[in-house]
C-alpha cells in the first residue's frame, strides 16, 4: 500500500484547477497570480470537496475579490 504525498496532491489540484479557471480569471480582470491564491484559499478550507465544489466556490470566491 503505497501513501500519496498530500502536498502533491494539493499542488495538483492547485495546477488542474487553474488550468480550467485561466479563461473565467482572465473574462473578469484578474491577474493568474491572483487566481491561483484564490484557488490555494478554496481547497485549504474545503480540501475533501470535489472538483466540481472547488470550482464553484473559487468562481464565487473571484467574484467577491472583483468587489
């Protein structure tokens, strides 16, 4: 049984994550760097949420940044 590095997971879903949000980042404004933070910032407080969640609440959470 082999264990999965934790970090390397999260940095992963960090990379896929941002690959499928560069175009919605970009729409409204918001620089890469940025984005990924929001990103960083999603999956620190829901890590066990699906890609589906991640995504919908670091829309939500880019969104509120704009404000």
């Amino acid at each position: 049984m082999s264990e999965t590095d934790p970090n390397a997971d999260r940095a992963a879903t960090i990379e896929r994550l941002s690959e499928r949000l560069s175009g919605f980042a970009q729409g409204i404004g918001m620089s890469g760097n940025e984005a990924r933070e929001i990103i960083k910032r999603v999956i620190e407080a829901d890590p066990a949420a699906g890609d589906g969640d991640l995504l919908a609440k670091a829309r939500t959470w880019m969104l509120i940044a704009l404000a």
